[in-house]
C-alpha cells in the first residue's frame, strides 16, 4: 500500500492511534505497516505526537488542541485553565493545555503546543463530559469540576481571599452550581480544597 492510498482509507482519521489503524484497515494491516509508517513519517507526510500516535501533515493543524490532549494521554480530560477559559471563566488566553490524569504527571511539547497532565487520586476523577468534534472525541470538566480541580492542583499558592481570587479575573456572572462544586470538592478529602471551595462560592456564586 502505497501513502496516497493509506491517506484515502484513513481520510476521515487526521489523528489515529496503531490501534484504530489495525480496525480501519483490517487484513491490511501488516507487518510492513509499522515500517510504512516510520518511513512515511521520515518523508514528512506524518507526525509521531508520540509512540503510537500519528497526524497527517497538512491535516494537523485543524486537530483541536483540546482533542487532541485527550488521545495523547488517557484517562484524563481537559481542565484547569484551559477549561476555565473556554467556559469564559477566566478571560486571558492559555497556550498550555492542561489536563489530570490518575496516571503519573507528564508533560509533552508537540507541533501544535505544549500539553501538561497533573495527577489526581482516582477517587477525584470524574466531572467531565465527553465532547466530538467529528470523530475525534475530547473529555472535558464540568466548569465546577474544572474550578475544583484548580483549588486542588495550586492549594498551596492560594489562601482563599477575595483579593487573591480578584487576581485571576473569575467572571462573577457565570451560573456556578454551588453544591455540585461543593460535591466534588469534598471527594478530594482536603481541608484546604474545601476551605478554597467554600470561600470562592461566599464571593463569587451567594450573592
């Protein structure tokens, strides 16, 4: 199989992993795949992300960054800043993707940015919505998920006053939902997750 025609049976996968490779080609997938794919990435026609994980050049750039942080690292879904400001919770721009993960904190530095998982107990995973884009699927929290889990990962440089929080710009008018982020606070088992939680709703969702 030469590339033109590997392209034209993938054409709807500009991202795939080995093993959805193997599904879509079937009995054409073979021992020479692996060395098609090495020699096809050395010509430029593909990117590795990482082992494993592969991008058609020219298809790469229309990857949202977001789905593609969910197929470089699994389990783990789009959180913290980046979340917080697609959900228009923070206004400044993010340009590192960071999720959480049960797995250990990595960090990857790709062609279309740079992508940090922080590690979370695995009771604490959860509060995420699976969302497509095409057929690239992208996990990301729930915006009281994606607050929760920023107390937790900076409980150390925050202390849970108005005027520290009125430096991160958290929109006032966004419609938290106060016992859902109280609910998945106290799955973390942390005083000062809770105490961050808890102030953050007297300022900014009782009014």
């Amino acid at each position: 199989m030469n590339y033109f025609e590997f392209k034209k049976k993938i054409e709807e996968l500009p991202l795939f992993e080995t093993k959805e490779l193997r599904l879509v080609l079937g009995d054409e997938f073979t021992s020479s795949m692996l060395i098609n794919l090495k020699n096809w990435v050395n010509k430029g026609h593909l990117i590795m992300l990482r082992r494993g994980l592969y991008a058609i050049t020219e298809e790469v750039e229309k990857v949202d960054t977001m789905s593609l942080a969910t197929k470089l690292y699994h389990p783990s879904y789009v959180s913290m800043e980046k979340a917080l400001n697609f959900y228009g919770i923070i206004p400044e721009a993010v340009f590192t993707v960071t999720s959480v993960t049960t797995r250990k904190t990595k960090e990857f530095m790709t062609t279309r940015g740079n992508f940090s998982y922080q590690k979370i107990k695995k009771t604490a995973f959860g509060g995420y919505e699976t969302k497509r884009d095409g057929k690239i699927s992208c996990n990301m929290a729930v915006p009281e998920k994606a607050m929760v889990d920023f107390f937790y990962l900076k409980r150390n440089i925050l202390n849970g006053e108005l005027e520290q929080f009125r430096g991160y710009r958290f929109n006032e008018e966004f419609p938290f939902d106060a016992k859902k982020m109280l609910d998945f606070a106290r799955v973390f088992q942390n005083k000062k997750v809770l105490l961050l939680t808890q102030n953050f709703i007297k300022y900014y969702v009782t009014k």
